[in-house]
C-alpha cells in the first residue's frame, strides 16, 4: 500500500492541541471561554423560506457549520474514491468487511446508548433514546494518529481503519441531520446542490468529448467552477436543515478526477494534477489550521461536567460499537463463506475495532442536535473525551516487533 500523507498525523496533533488548550480555557475561566466561542459576530432575520429561526453568527458555528465543511470534503473525497475508482477499497466483495463492521459499530452503540441510557439516565430533560445519534461518528485522524503507532507501514489493517472511521463519520452525520426534528420540512432546498453538481459536472466534470479544443480541455482543468458549485450546494445543505459541514458532499462526484484510487489519504497523490487531487491537496495546510479552531471552539471538556449521561457514552463507544463491529462484519464474513483480507489476521480486526472505540470530532458536532443543551451535552463531552483512552489500550496490545510509521 502507498504511504499515508504526512499530513494526516498534523491534523490529529492540531485537533488535540486546539482541545487542551479549550479545555484549560473552560476549567480555568468558563465564563470567558464560553463569551469568546458564542460571541455574536452578526445577528441575521432571514426569511422563513431560507431559516425558519433567526441566526447569529459565533466563532463557533463559523467553525463546525462553515470551516467543518472543507475536512468533510477531504475525508469524503477519500470515500468517494474507494467506492468508485479502479482499486478502491469498496469495490466488489471487498466491501463486504468494511460495510459490515461500519453498519455493525453504529447499530450496536445507538443501541447500547439507548439500554444503558434507559437504566442509568437521571436528567429531567431526558426521554427515552435521547441522543442515541452522539455515539455513532467516530474520528478519522485521531484513529490514524492510534492506528500508526500500531500497525507496521503499509499494513493493510491501517488502511481498514481509516475506511471504517471515514465511512462511519460521514454516515454518522447525515443520520443525525436527517433525525433532526426540523430537516424534514425544508428538503426541497437539496435540489440546489443537485443541480449544481449536475451543471458542473456537465460543463467541466465529464471527460472531453473526441477532437474537443485545447481550450475546452482547459477549462475542464480549472478549479473556480468547482469551488462555485461547492458554494451554491453548501447553501442548499444548510438550508435544507442538514448540517452544513455536509454542504461540499454533493458537489465532489462532479469533479474531474483521476482514474484510479492510489489508497486512502496516499501521499503519492500529491503529485497528480486532476481538479479533484489539486483541491484535496490545496487543503492540506488550510485543514491544519481549521481542526486547531475545531478543538479550541468545541473541545473544551469540563472536568467537573460527570453525570450517568458520561457513562452512557462511553458504554456506547467502549462496548457498543466494538461489539457491533464484531458481530456483524465477521458474521458476514462467516456467512458467505469469505476469507479475512490477505494479511489482515483476527487479531488485527480486534485492534482495529477498539481504536474505533475513540470518538470525538463527528460526534462532538452531534451534540447540539441530539442532546438538550446545558449539563447533558458537557456530560457527554466528558464521556467523548474520556473516550479516547481506548486508543492507550489499544497501544498496548501492539505487536512486539517493532514496526515503522505509515
């Protein structure tokens, strides 16, 4: 397999900087943490066609509605890809693990949330399921920064999990928007996107027909048409009341892209010059900056925050999701008869899963639709952060041999 971008470590280390010093902020001086990340930078009364709800414009939903959308696009970009191309990860019977232990980690967390939720939960503003949507997203880079510390260089068990954490946040957020209360009333505004992303890819996207001009061929290699529908679909998204950091989704099968997948965040990708691998690749720097304000916008953990809801979350991550992963991907893999991938043992699937016990990035962006505001979502962003000591136990059952970074 190719080698992993250096990049992606920089984003886990700017995301996890950007949090410690967020939750030093809170513990140490909340008032001026929580005045500085919900300051209003702009009140706005738009029509109820456009938002049924005045809004204001924070550093913090700057960040998760606005800046979140471009890391969306790079981790989907990757998606794409694997679905799509000519050596994708998720073409034909080897999708089978991937698909199974993503759809099994998400089944088996919202339903642990939901049981231990129903036993444990003492918040009065609680019913029964509320918030089962937190547990679902994991966190690509954080998993990575794990993952590489685990799996020698190449090694096909790293690779698996950035697919599974990839698949599972992006999945993980359009179900929370799509269980939004209000997202079902303003739906037509998705035909925005879609028809930006079809003129796009009509004009620029598709291959060039025979004997086109040097000219046509040109605008096809542009890049301002892109970002244009890009603007447009991420307008679409936000008002149709998904969350907006889904808003460049729609807009990246548009885009002319190279034939073939070179592997997950490879950095050989670097070097190729399609529209799709240009954008990717204009982001890198951009990114590292944005997951820094992720971390110190919505990072910020009161250690003060504990409640039942604290450990709902992290039977969720810690035994839900690993469980579900378990039972479904490997029960279809012994259902039809199918092999592990060659050079991915049991035991690597075992690690693999409870890395993906962290979460944080996807489903901290859940919290504001899936849970009442106040001690409920700050108890979860304990259990969130809490969460990521799986990733210490996972590094300790690493393979004695030494092996080098991805």
């Amino acid at each position: 397999m190719y080698r992993v971008s250096s990049f992606v470590p920089r984003f886990a280390q700017a995301l996890l900087g950007g949090a410690l010093v967020a939750t030093l902020w809170v513990n140490l001086h909340p008032a001026s943490y929580y005045d500085s990340i919900e300051w209003r930078l702009l009140d706005l009364e738009l029509p109820g066609w456009l938002a049924p709800l005045p809004f204001s414009l924070t550093p913090m939903n700057l960040v998760s509605d606005g800046l979140m959308a471009l890391f969306l696009f790079s981790i989907g970009k990757e998606l794409w890809e694997a679905l799509t191309l000519e050596h994708g990860a998720l073409r034909g019977r080897q999708a089978i693990l991937p698909v199974g232990m993503t759809l099994g980690g998400m089944i088996g967390a919202a339903l642990v949330w939901i049981t231990v939720g129903s036993l444990i939960e003492t918040a009065e503003e609680a019913g029964f399921a509320t918030g089962w949507q937190v547990p679902l997203g994991s966190d690509v880079v954080l998993c990575y920064l794990v993952g590489r510390a685990i799996f020698p260089r190449g090694h096909l068990a790293l690779h698996l999990l950035l697919l599974l954490a990839i698949a599972t946040d992006i999945l993980a957020l359009l179900i929370a928007g799509l269980t939004h209360p209000d997202v079902s009333l303003r739906l037509a505004w998705l035909s925005l996107p879609v028809v930006a992303a079809l003129a796009v890819w009509q004009l620029f996207g598709r291959a060039p027909p025979a004997g086109a001009s040097e000219t046509h061929r040109r605008a096809r290699e542009g890049l301002l048409p892109y970002v244009l529908a890009g603007l447009l679909s991420w307008i679409g998204v936000a008002a149709s009341g998904l969350p907006p950091a889904l808003g460049l989704l729609p807009v990246i099968p548009a885009i002319a892209h190279a034939d073939r997948s070179f592997g997950l965040f490879a950095e050989v990708e670097e070097l190729l010059h399609d529209p799709l691998n240009r954008l990717a690749h204009a982001l890198a720097w951009p990114l590292t900056a944005i997951l820094f304000l992720f971390g110190l916008t919505r990072g910020g953990v009161d250690l003060s925050a504990f409640t039942p809801t604290t450990l709902t979350t992290l039977a969720a991550l810690w035994l839900g999701r690993p469980l579900g992963m378990l039972i479904l991907g490997l029960g279809l893999i012994a259902a039809l008869g199918l092999r592990l991938p060659q050079g991915v043992s049991l035991r690597d699937i075992l690690r693999v899963a409870l890395i993906l016990g962290m979460g944080f990035t996807v489903p901290v962006l859940a919290l504001d639709s899936a849970l009442p505001g106040g001690a409920m979502q700050e108890a979860a962003r304990l259990g969130l952060a809490i969460s990521l000591v799986a990733g210490a136990l996972a590094f300790l059952t690493r393979p004695r041999a030494p092996g080098t970074d991805a």
